[in-house]
C-alpha cells in the first residue's frame, strides 16, 4: 500500500501538434478497470480548487469468471485509504452488441448496464461518433496527441473526450481521458456545466470549451503509477 498522497502531483499537458497515434482501448475508461488479469491499480482522487486528496479507490481484474454462462471478467474495488474495504464486484461480458456489466455494490443489489462500445475499440486523432446511451446521446471526439509530464515519468496519450447531449436538459458533465499507447487510461477529469450545484464554486478551475459550451474542472483522477 502506498503512502498518501494529500496533494495531486504537478503534472504538464504538452501538446504535440501533427502528431500520429493509433491506440486500441482496452479498458472501461469511466471505470478505470483494464481487462487483463493481474491488473491492479489504486486511483487517487482530487477536487478542486483545492486539488485535495478527496478518496482513493483500489481497482483489481481478479480474472474470468462463468455467470448465467457467460465469460466474464470480475473486478473488485475497494474504498479506503489505508484499510480498504471491498465496496462494490464488477463482472464485464463481451457481446456482439456491447459491453454488459453487472455491478454488486455493498448492501445493494446487482444492476446490470449495457456500455455503448466494443472493445477493443481503434482511437485515433479525428475519431468522433455519437452513439446513444440510457436515453441520452453521448459525443465522443479523439482530439489530439499530448504528452502528460508528471516530472520524471512521462506518458504519450490521445486526448479522449466526451460529453452528454441530452436532448430536453443541459448539457451538466463532460470528461476529459488521456489513453497512452498500451490502451490504458492515465488520467481522468471531471467537468461540470451549466445547472450543475457546485458550478459557482468552480467558476476559477480550469475550464474546457465543447460546442460553444463551457465546462469546469470539478476534480482529477490519477493512477499511482504516474507518482514518482
């Protein structure tokens, strides 16, 4: 288990104009989970303003599981910061149509939820598609090649973003991803629009224009990985 980290590290988005990437995503950015066994990470999260450690969440691929016949791939995630807690198992099967996902959160019962890709999924610069979503129409757009540069590690990612359009509300959430060459996602940030409760308070954060739409950085997610 590693240290606490009470503060997010420093880090540089470095843009990298003309530059060329192909990657296959091989895991559920909105869930921090890659599909392959073994695999075990602990994200840190950051609100802002402050950029203060908020909660930490420990992610493990335990490995492949049979359930209603199904292959499936079963994650833990456990709360905490020193003593973690399992708080939620994840089975993930794979589809013609999509992904499935039964999630069993603690004291709760099972869900089950159809994510809207195959993987794995080709991300390049220019990617874009709409596909809909529980009722709402998701953007999502590969806008360019950066270099993330948290000091002494570095990491060369497509910026993959996506926002909900729905047709009768505002828009209140885009997300901002940063998918390196292994397919896996090295940052995550969360940003809120018009009509969300804490936008005021966000008013001074970093801010991210979609459509004539702005957006406020409301936190980061960072894999302990990128720590020196």
């Amino acid at each position: 288990m590693k240290k606490s980290k009470i503060y997010e590290p420093d880090f540089r988005i470095i843009e990298l104009p003309g530059e060329r990437m192909e990657v296959e995503l091989r895991c559920d950015p909105s869930f921090f989970g890659v599909f392959e066994e073994g695999y075990e990470v602990e994200w840190y999260f950051y609100d802002y303003p402050e950029r203060r450690l908020t909660e930490v969440v420990l992610t493990r691929c335990v490995g492949k599981v049979i359930i209603n016949g199904e292959e499936c791939f079963e994650f833990h995630s456990f709360d905490g910061e020193r003593n973690f807690e399992l708080s939620r198992q994840s089975y993930y099967t794979f589809r013609d149509d999509g992904i499935y996902c039964i999630t069993r959160e603690k004291d709760k019962p099972a869900v089950e939820e159809q994510k809207d890709y195959v993987l794995p999924l080709k991300l390049y610069p220019g990617f874009e598609r709409r596909a809909e979503s529980e009722g709402e129409v998701l953007l999502e757009r590969v806008t360019d090649v950066v270099l993330l540069d948290f000091g002494p590690k570095r990491f060369k990612c497509l910026r993959y973003l996506w926002v909900s359009e729905p047709e009768s509300t505002e828009r209140m959430v885009a997300v901002e991803t940063f998918i390196d060459d292994k397919g896996w996602n090295i940052l995550f940030r969360r940003y809120n629009g018009r009509g969300w409760k804490n936008i005021e308070r966000l008013k001074e954060c970093p801010k991210m224009e979609i459509e004539g739409e702005t957006f406020y950085l409301w936190y980061d997610c960072v894999p302990d990985f990128v720590f020196p």
